[in-house]
C-alpha cells in the first residue's frame, strides 16, 4: 500500500520534511516512488504540489496522519490547555474541648 507521508531531512535544529510517495512499511529515510513537495516547521513554509496529490491519491495512496494536519489544518483544531486553579484549603481547627475527669469519691 502506498502512503503519502513526511521524510525528515536537515540537520538536527534544522530540520525539514519532504512530503513523499512511498511504501507504507518503508524507513522514513529510505527508498521513495514520488516527492510531492517540502514543509519547514520554523519558517511555517508549506510547499506542495496539487496536482501530483490528486493524482496519487486517484491511484490510491493515503495521506498519513501528520500530512492531513498538514494539508487540513481546520479539521484539527488545537487543544487548548485549560487553566489549573489552585484552591487555599483553609485549615480548620478543631478546638480542643476539655475532658471531665471522673471524681474520684
């Protein structure tokens, strides 16, 4: 089965992903039938090209999870944390009653 997915290229804090054609059991690095086109994470450079997908996609390879993000970025919205308020839990004391003793008669 074929799949269109990310190749990672680039130096280690300069890294860049090819988006390729390629078996879906193949290493990241290894053989490729197709490039379709690049994407940079630090520059946000996303470069594809349409015509090549389509054409793929007709032939029946699948777009992987971190292409559709990719390509559809509204259908993954992102998660927003949500915020953590610390409560003050208010220590209680417990006032300490005096206990009776018996009278010893």
């Amino acid at each position: 089965m074929l799949k269109i997915k990310l190749a990672p290229h680039g130096k280690i804090h300069q890294i860049t992903y090819r988006i390729v054609v390629a078996q879906d059991r193949s290493k990241l690095n290894g053989p490729t039938i197709d490039e379709l086109g690049f994407y940079t994470p630090q520059t946000k450079t996303l470069e594809i090209n349409k015509e090549k997908l389509a054409d793929w996609q007709k032939k029946g390879a699948q777009v992987t999870y971190g292409v559709d993000r990719l390509l559809n970025p509204d259908k993954y919205p992102k998660k927003v944390k949500e915020k953590v308020v610390k409560e003050k839990v208010e220590e209680t004391k417990i006032e300490e009653t005096p206990v009776e003793e018996p009278k010893s008669e």
